[in-house]
C-alpha cells in the first residue's frame, strides 16, 4: 500500500510544481512581457472618412477581438477579464495649458487612448466616467475624458479641466475632464500592460550637451465610443488588442505546445489568421515567448536531478517487493513442494498463488491510490492510476514467479544454498557482466554529457529537456547500477573473510564465535535481495544527500559571496562614526568591519575605475579566514608608518608618491597594473598611491572581478569614512539589526538617510525563486527518505524471515547449556558480518558514486536560479555529505544488531517448549 501510494503521489508531485513554477514564470516576467500585444495602424486615408471612423468605432473593435481570441490556439488560454482593446495615438500631442507643470519649461504631452474596460477596472474618486454624447467624428471640437489618481496629482488636474491638444486640418481638441478614476487592482494587466494609463512620467530626452530638459507625459481616458475624434489629432492614431494569457490554465506538460502557439501568432500560420481578421498590416508582439524558453531552461536542469532520486527510488521498492516475494516462497516452500508432490500442476499452482496474492494485494493497491489522490489532490490521475496499477502487479506477481522457478521440478528435499558453498551459475555470470556495462556505459554518458544532454537548440526551440530517450534514463540510472554492481561483488566476496575467519575462531576458547561464523556461512543465498536493497538503497540515500547538501552548500556560499559576511549594511554616503558601536551592540553581533567603499576610483589618468576599499586589516583579515574568502596575513595590508595619516601622500620630485599603501588585488587588476606603483583618484578628489602586493579571487568587502584592498588609515580624512559594515554573527537578528541602523543613522526621522541592511539568510532565500526549485527538492528529500526507509523494511524483513529458525537455534542450544548472555552474543555475531558488509559496502558505494559521478552533475539550476533570469553568483558542484555516507550506514548497522539482540532477550524470558517442539526447521 506505501508502495503504491507513493508511485501514484511522485508523478502529481512533480506535476504540481512544475505548473506552479510556470505559473510563476509567468506571472513574475510582468503583464508587458507577456501579454499578447496585436497592433493595426489607422484605417488608411485612402478609404472614406466614415468607413475610417466605423473601423475604429467600439462595435467593429469589439467584433475583430472576438475573432483574435478565436485564432488563440490551445493549450495558449486568454484571461477576458484581463484582456482589452482600443485606439491610441502613437505620437504624443503636447498640451498648450500653461498651468500643468513645466519642471524645464517644456509643455507637458498627452496620449490619448479610448481603451475599453475602464468602468470594470477602476472606480471613481471624484467627478464621474467621461461620455460621448452624440456621435464622434474626427471633427468633434470637445470630448470628455478621464485621468487616474496619480496623473491627476503629477500634472495638477481637477475635475472641469480643459486639455487643449493640436488637431489635424482643424482647430484644436478640447479634453474636458469629469472624473478623477482610482485603479481597483494597480497591479493587473489592465494597468501594467500600458503604464502609462496609471502613472504619468517624467520624459527626459536626448539633448547635445547642456543642462537635460525633462517634461511631462500622462494619459487621457476617453470614453471607446470617441476612439473617432483621434483620426482628427496628427498623433498617429492605433488600433491595439491586447491578450492577457491566463497563468491558472498554463500546464508544464503543455510546454512544447505553448511555445508553438505562440510562435504561430507571431510569425506563424496564426498571424496570417490575426491579419485577415482585423488589418493586412497588423502586428503581433510579445516576450511570452522568451519567458517559456527561460522557463524550459531551467526545468531542463531540475528535472534530470528529480528523476535520479525516482530511479533510484524505484528500484529500491522493486528489490524490496521481489525480495518480499521470494522470502514468501522460501518460507511456504515445503507447503508448496507438497502440494507439487501430490499431483499440483505449475499452472494450477501460480493461479492458487496469483489468487492470494491479489486479495491483499489488489484493495491495499487501491487504497495506496486513494491515499496518493488524496494526499496530493493535483494532477493528471491517469499517471498515477499507471503507477499504482504496476506496483500491484508487481506485487501479486512476485511471489508466484519465484514458486515457478523454484518449483518446475517435483521434489521435497533439495540441496543446500549456503551463501559460502554455492558457486553462481554461468546466467547469473553473464546477467552479471550486462549489469557492468550497462553500468559503465552510464557512468561514462553521465560524466561526458551531464544529466539532461539537451542541446542549445533543443533549449531554443521551446523543449524542455526531459528524459524521454533510452540513453537518458540509463543516465539517471546510474548511480542505482553502481549500488546493484557493488552489491553483487560484495556478494561474491562474502565467503572469503568468513573462510579467513574461521580457522582463528575454532583455536579460540569458546564455542561462540566458531559457531556464529559457521551461521553467517551457511546464510541462505536468498541474502543477495536485500543486500541489493541495503547497498541500493544506502547508495541512493548517500548520493541524494549530497545533492541537497551541495545545493545547501552553494546557496550558503553564493550568500557569503554576495555580502561578504552574515549582513552587511550599506549606505550610499557616509555612515555616521557611532554606528559600528550600535550595530555591535546588536543581539546576536559578534564582529563589526567598518569598510571605506570608493566604487569609481581612476587609477592615473585613465577613465576606467577599479572598485576600491579602505579596511582595518587586523579585523578585515580575521573576517576574510572566517568566510573563507581570500585570507591573507594582515601585517603584509598594514600601511606603512612613513605614509600620512591625513590624507594622499606627497609627491616627490618625479612626481610620484612615496609610501605607496600595500594592496590587495583581483587577478584580474593585477595583470593590468603589474605591482609597480599607481596612483588613484578618489571621488573626493583626493589621490592615494597603491602598490599591489598581495592578489587574491575573491574577497568580502567587494564582489566580482575587479577590486582593491588598502588599509583605511592610508586614506584621507573623507576617503577613510565607513560606508558599508560587514557583520558577524551566530544568529544576528535582522529586526534588531535594522532597528539599531535605523537609530543610528536618524531615517526614523530622515527617511533618506536610511541605509540598506541585507541578511545573509535573506539572500539565501533569494535563490529559491521558483516552486520549480523548492518543489524539487521536496520531491528529491522524500525520495531520499523513502529509500532509506525501503532499506530499513528490507533489513527486517530478512530477520524477520530468520527470526522463527534464530529462535529455535537458541532454544536447542539452551538445552545443552547456553546461557542468555551467550545467546545474545551469538545472535549478535552471526548477524554482525552482513550488517558491516552491508554498512560499509554502502558507505564506499556512495563515496565511488559520488566521486563518479560529480563531474557530470550541475547543481545550479537547483541551488542558484534568480529573479529574471540572471547570471547567479558562482557554481553548485557535488561533493561528497559525510553525514550522508555514514549515518544510513550506522543505522542500518545499529539496527541490525539491536535486533538480533532484542530477539535473543526476548527468546530467553520465553519458554523454550515450543520451538523445541517445532522440530528443525529449514
């Protein structure tokens, strides 16, 4: 039932964060970007004037909208509420009104846009909607408009405003404003997909030299039924009808199909459509589609990652489900070799076994689907009603196919299947040497291509990078054949350390440890299940742990990269000189490094800048060894005593300065300027001559490529002034320490005099963008956890199949003077050999694994997406999780031996009349 419930859960899973991460996607990238933006010029001048005006007219918009939303193809949804239509000048018409502001004496511009929807997205503030009245012309004198809230406020508009703008062979047109209009929802489509709409801006345009001029731009709503007046105005008027796509209707699976719908509108057999359904010159844009290559890009990276953790998964629970199987028919094999010996036939028999098997089997599938539904109520059910119905058949079907193997011949008794006496047949020999293969052929595919292997133009053309093709699947098999590989050759090196073992063990005092030896040796060769799944399942435990540890790791490390420290505050001027003090005294601050950060530093008279920073080396080293981030010794930063403590050292008679400050150096500022003296000029004027003498990658103060690193006390009086502090901390607060930075630079009642504080654990939340990501790494833990419970059922399973013959062993031995703490010893013993194979074949499998298969994992896609698709600081690699390796490992191993112990405790207090009665059980 687990079983089941989890092969039906894994797929909707993954589904159901997947879409939430397109979705998301989508959402995120603006209604700009993905609005589906169809865009007509003006009815030509070349037709009557009154055909132009019915063009434009809200009936004909309305009807050529409807027909658009008809060439939308599926999966490609449109949100109606979302969406809308109108007739907009392209040009700008400067307004003639002296009293709307002139910040350069420019006169303010207007675009007028007859969009429809206003009455549905806003509500009103004063005044009321604008109307037409009788019919618009493109010779109407005066319409009525309405401005938002915000225009209104930037441009200084009432209500009864009269806008004058220029007309085209007319008089101007008079904008009369009745109603001042407040956005129900500023952030929907509606309004951001022309902002202009909502928030008037201020336009500064290019100028040759001189003081910029700026003016301003807003917008005039006018009601659809006036979109005719604007064929009137030398504004340029057009047709637009903008698609919203719905997120809630966007499916990941759909992904491919989305990118071709769009592509179909844009450039495609749609547009063509689009065109004979509006104007032969109409045009479609949109950036939807570069948001669902983004999208498809990053999901190309995840989704191999996921689908390691399902295979390996997987194959623990199909060892597991044939291991329970096969100590089901080993257990019932005298029953069943009778029932062969009195005339059963094969057939008869499996269909007697399939039968009892599928009682339980068949309701406990079914209430593992039920549970799964229920569990995650998302996605397609036809994928997990697939899932379950294998693992049923799986389950009804094991132990009937061992009964018929072990079965096709008649007989009671048959030979003994020691572990350390039969020798493997030449089948198993060569299924053997296939796996090897099979194994190193993944291996090899996994470290040359990676996990996905998609290519760039895959990426492009909308794939999504999955694991549909045989060769891609054997990829993410391959840490799951590395455990199946190692577990076979433990198993064939199983007897050897017995056999070594068990000629000390019988000169030894006691019959305790010869006989446990003697145990483990004669341990039936039905052990190789769960041994493949111990090693199977403590390999894909070890390899899953390290994925989620690299990919904490990368995001701690891209965190530490971008802030230097545990939180960094930062201003743009100076701080004040008691800050530091503050910040210090901050719960949870252990260390505060005042830094003197000079971003557009000129070393000599060329105009490129180097970013540089004044520190306090004895403190700054300290910070650089604790991060890790280019340590080095503070005697060799320390300005030297003959340099000014005041400011930029005097020129000698070369012109060049003495006491040059020692620096430290990216590589790359140390390759440009070699470590001969430089000078550089600062922001404030002032100069200071470094000489570079120590370089280093990277460095806390400032990230990136280019920086250098001088001793503040080298710097003049307003050089040396801290911008920015570095702080460290065990557990630094970030409301305390905003509070006390707040206090400290007086924005509690300056409010620009506030400086920025960022958080080492905020910015490491930055990298989980998407569901995508966090969803992933769900999926990936519970596939880790699921393994490793999957071995733990295994381990019992197998004792708990040897406890009834481990109880009669010890019940006889009593009889000849055993005592309880022998007992448990032995017990102990005997089972302690698998359990150290079993632990530390799975502590090397995982580290061989790893180290195998490190090259061709890419943890950055997981660990370090960003917002809108940026470069993300640095690289996730795989390496190896101790804890990963070894705590399975030791579990597996405790629990082994706690309950061989247990059994033996538990056999003492019990009488031993029973299994004495049982006979010997084989």
């Amino acid at each position: 039932m687990a079983t089941a419930c989890l092969a039906a859960a894994f797929p909707r899973a993954v589904e159901r964060y997947e879409d939430a991460g397109l979705r998301r996607a989508v959402v995120d990238a603006t209604a700009p970007r993905t609005s589906l933006q169809v865009s007509a010029p003006q009815p030509g001048t070349y037709i009557p004037q009154s055909e132009r005006e019915s063009a434009v007219s809200p009936a004909s918009m309305r009807k050529a909208y409807e027909r658009v939303l008809n060439v939308v193809e599926r999966p490609l949804a449109v949100d109606p509420a979302q969406s809308m239509y109108g007739v907009r000048n392209v040009n700008n018409l400067e307004a003639a009104e002296t009293w709307l502001p002139m910040p350069s004496g420019l006169p303010a511009q207007m675009s007028l846009a007859a969009q429809s929807g206003l009455a549905e997205h806003s509500r009103m503030s004063t005044g009321r909607l604008p109307r037409a009245g009788d019919t618009v012309t493109a010779a109407t004198r005066e319409v009525e408009a309405a401005v938002t809230t915000e225009t209104a406020k930037r441009l200084n508009i009432k209500v009864g405003s009269v806008i004058h703008v220029p007309g085209m062979q007319r008089d101007p047109l008079a904008v009369r404003i009745t109603g001042i209009v407040a956005p129900r929802d500023p952030e929907s489509a509606y309004w951001t997909t022309q902002p202009l709409l909502r928030t008037p801006s201020l336009i500064r345009p290019p100028t040759q030299g001189g003081e910029p001029e700026t003016y301003w731009l807003g917008a005039l709503l006018l009601p659809p039924d006036a979109a005719p007046v604007l064929l009137g105005t030398p504004g340029e008027p057009a047709r637009y009808w903008l698609l919203t796509p719905d997120p809630a209707a966007l499916t990941a699976h759909d992904l491919s199909r989305l990118g071709s719908a769009v592509a179909s509108l844009e450039s495609g057999p749609g547009l063509v459509k689009v065109r004979g359904s509006t104007d032969a010159d109409t045009g479609v844009s949109t950036d939807l589609d570069e948001v669902l290559a983004s999208y498809a890009q990053l999901r190309s990276g995840v989704r191999p990652l996921v689908s390691v953790a399902a295979f390996g998964t997987g194959a623990v629970a199909v060892v597991v489900l044939l291991m329970a199987g096969r100590l089901t028919a080993d257990r019932r094999r005298t029953e069943l070799a009778l029932l062969r010996a009195r005339g059963a036939s094969l057939r008869g028999l499996t269909r007697r076994l399939v039968t009892e098997t599928a009682v339980v089997a068949l309701p406990a599938g079914a209430l593992g689907l039920a549970g799964a539904l229920l569990l995650v109520p998302y996605g397609r059910a036809p994928y997990a009603v697939g899932a379950a119905l294998a693992v049923t058949l799986l389950a009804c079907a094991a132990l009937p196919l061992r009964a018929l193997a072990a079965h096709r011949v008649v007989g009671v008794h048959g030979a003994r299947e020691d572990l350390a006496s039969v020798r493997p047949s030449r089948r198993r020999t060569i299924a053997e040497l296939t796996l090897l293969v099979l194994a190193s052929a993944a291996v090899l595919a996994l470290r040359s291509r990676g996990t996905s292997g998609t290519s760039d133009e895959a990426l492009g053309s909308g794939a999504s990078g999955d694991l549909d093709s045989s060769g891609d699947q054997l990829v993410a098999m391959a840490p799951v054949l590395i455990g199946v590989i190692a577990a076979l050759v433990l198993v064939r090196l199983y007897p050897l350390p017995l056999r070594w073992l068990a000629r000390p063990a019988g000169r030894m005092r006691g019959a305790i440890g010869h006989l446990s030896l003697a145990r483990a040796g004669r341990t039936s060769v039905s052990t190789v299940l769960p041994l493949l799944a111990l090693l199977t399942a403590l390999t894909t435990a070890a390899f899953g742990g390290s994925v989620l540890a690299g990919v904490a790791d990368a995001r701690d490390r891209a965190a530490v990269l971008n802030l230097g420290a545990d939180a960094r505050v930062e201003a743009e001027g100076a701080l004040p000189a008691t800050l530091p003090e503050r910040v210090r005294s901050a719960p949870g601050v252990r260390e505060v490094t005042p830094l003197s950060i000079a971003y557009e530093a000129k070393p000599g008279a060329g105009v490129e800048s180097v970013p540089l920073a004044g520190v306090d080396p004895e403190g700054y080293a300290r910070l650089a060894d604790q991060t890790g981030l280019g340590a080095f010794p503070a005697g060799e930063l320390k300005a030297s005593p003959a340099a000014p403590a005041n400011g930029a050292s005097k020129p000698g008679a070369d012109g060049s300065a003495k006491a040059p400050l020692p620096a430290l150096a990216s590589s790359a500022v140390a390759d440009r300027y070699g470590t001969h003296p430089f000078s550089l000029r600062l922001s404030d004027g002032s100069d200071v001559t470094v000489r570079i003498t120590l370089v280093r990658d990277l460095t806390p103060a400032l990230p990136g490529t280019d920086f250098l690193i001088v001793d503040r006390a080298g710097l003049g009086t307003v050089a040396a002034r801290p911008t920015t502090l570095l702080v460290t901390g065990d557990q630094v607060s970030g409301g305390a320490l905003r509070k006390a930075v707040a206090a400290g630079t007086g924005a509690d009642a300056d409010p620009t005099a506030r400086a920025d504080v960022r958080l080492r654990s905020e910015e490491r939340a930055r990298y989980v963008d998407s569901p995508l990501q966090s969803g992933a790494e769900r999926v990936y833990a519970a596939a880790v956890a699921a393994g490793s419970g999957y071995a733990v059922l295994a381990l019992l399973l197998a004792l708990v199949r040897a406890a009834p013959e481990r109880a009669a062993l010890l019940a006889r031995l009593r009889t000849m003077g055993l005592t309880r703490s022998q007992g448990r010893r032995l017990l102990v013993l005997e089972a302690l050999p698998q359990a150290l194979l079993a632990a530390a074949g799975g502590i090397l499998t995982g580290w061989a694994a790893v180290r195998l298969l490190a090259p061709g994992i890419d943890l950055t896609s997981i660990a370090l997406a960003t917002p809108g698709g940026a470069p993300p600081t640095g690289t996730a690699a795989l390496h190896t999780d101790p804890a990963s390796l070894f705590l399975p490992a030791l579990t597996v191993l405790l629990l082994a031996t706690g309950i061989a112990a247990g059994q033996a405790w538990w056999t003492g207090r019990r009488g031993s009349v029973r299994e004495l009665r049982a006979g010997d059980s084989r």
